[in-house]
C-alpha cells in the first residue's frame, strides 16, 4: 500500500504499518540497525524503544511545525528534529543505561541516519494531523521492533542458549557461532522478508 493511499484512521494506520507497509520486510528501509544490533534481545528492544520514541516524537513535531517550516528547508529542519530525539534518547541511556549504551556504541547516534523515520516525517505527518502523524511514528516503530525482536530472538537463542540473558537451552547445547556474527542477521532478515512478501502476495492473488 502506497502512503499516497495511506489509511486515516487509528486502526487503519496500525495495520498498515504492521504489516501492509511494515517498514522492514515490505519497504525495506532501516535495516542497518537490523544487522547490528540484533545479537541479543535486551539491546534489541531499547534501540527499539529509542526508535519508537524518536520516530513518534519526530511526527508529531514536523506535523505542528509543518506550516512553519519554509519548504526550501524542510528536510535539514526535519534531520534537526531527529537528531534532537536522538539526543535525548542517547544522553538517557547513557544516564541510567551505561552497559546497554556502551554495548549498542555508535548505532544509538546512527538513528539519526535511519531512514524510516526521515520517510514517514515526509510522507506522512507533512500532510496530516499531530494526533494521527504521532500514532503513525509509534506503529511505524513497533513494526520495525517486531521484525528486529525476532531476529534477535533466534539469534541469541542459538547464539548463546539464551533469551534476555537466561539460559533456556541445555547445558550441552553447542552454541551456533554464526549466529553471534553479523552474518546471520543478514540471512534472517532476507527469510522474514520473503516470508513477509510470500504471505502478502498469497493475501493480494485472486480467490
């Protein structure tokens, strides 16, 4: 579903970001993050937090802004306002999250980069209402916390016999080292992906 088409209501915009336009496997945007920082759940899920935060925050304060901002520049204004979000998030997890901080290292600044959340401040809170752009920013986030989560999941599953840190596999479960390095989050990603296309291409054929 094109954002031209983009659904206005709350239920509407949940689905398609969740799932008809989820940014990862279908829009295959921001998977940078997605191969870095998907070695164990815990960091998974607060650079997912962070993103969810930035992105939501990102939305609704480019749809305040959006008559106020002269259109020549509109995209170093909106990078501005990311990387204020980013900011915070970065000097929070280093206040009360040093270990996280330190093992997510730059990709926490990276988020700036992330390009899902530069595209929905463009393609959606640009032509829509605060409220709205603000639910579109969070469900957008979860969507991309989903596809991340479950790579992370059989990543430190098999990784290390362990999710969130406690182990869950026996004792004399033989680690798979290639899922500790990045290159196994590149063969995940490209599974979930056609996964996610096959099942939307079987939704969309003719009965």
């Amino acid at each position: 579903m094109s954002d031209t088409a983009a659904p206005k209501t709350a239920s509407g915009v949940l689905a398609n970001n969740l799932w008809h336009s989820n940014p990862i496997f279908m829009q295959v945007l921001g998977i940078c993050s997605a191969l870095a920082v998907t070695n164990l759940l815990v960091n998974t899920a607060i650079m997912s937090v962070g993103v969810i935060f930035v992105m939501g925050m990102t939305n609704l304060t480019v749809s305040l802004l959006k008559h106020a901002i002269p259109r020549k520049v509109r995209m170093i204004v909106q990078t501005l306002i990311i990387a204020f979000y980013v900011i915070i998030v970065d000097i929070v997890l280093r206040a009360y999250l040093p270990d996280i901080h330190e093992a997510l290292g730059p990709y926490v600044g990276l988020i700036i980069t992330n390009c899902i959340i530069m595209g929905r401040a463009e393609a959606f809170a640009q032509s829509n209402g605060p409220v709205l752009s603000f639910w579109d920013g969070v469900t957008s986030g979860l969507g991309y916390m989903g596809v991340l989560m479950t790579v992370a999941l059989i990543r430190e599953l098999f990784g290390f016999g362990s999710l969130f840190g406690f182990t869950v596999l026996p004792e004399l479960w033989e680690p798979w080292i290639i899922m500790v390095m990045p290159p196994s989050a590149f063969f995940l990603l490209g599974i979930i992906i056609w996964i996610g296309k096959a099942l939307m291409n079987r939704e969309e054929a003719p009965a």
